[in-house]
C-alpha cells in the first residue's frame, strides 16, 4: 500500500542507522513491528501471576 507521510528527515536517518535498515520502507516496518510488539507485551504482562497452572509435569511425561 502507498502511503505519503510527512516525517522529518533526521529522524527517520537515525532510525534507519539504529535499525540499520537500507531503505527508508524497512526502516519504517521496522518500527511499525516494534510498536506492535511491545504492545503485545504489555497486553500480556497484566496477567502476570493471574494465571494459575495447575499442571503435574510428571504426569504429562508419562502419557504417551
């Protein structure tokens, strides 16, 4: 999809030399998958120490 955004050059030339991406497209991926990643995390760090598994290890190694 072609998409004309307004995105200062500097910033975009530092984000293409930290990601160390060759073009400003991949650069721009780059960071897109980044959000969205850390989002995720986020999302599922609020169920940390909610969950509760009640699973025998022992049990599921001997089931075949």
């Amino acid at each position: 999809m072609r998409t004309t955004l307004d995105i200062p050059e500097n910033l975009l030339l530092e984000a293409m030399k930290v990601t160390r991406a060759r073009t400003k497209t991949e650069a721009i991926k780059f960071a897109l998958e980044n959000i969205i990643q850390k989002n995720k995390i986020k999302q599922l760090k609020k169920y940390r120490g909610k969950v509760v598994l009640d699973i025998d290890l022992d049990v599921m190694r001997k089931r075949k």
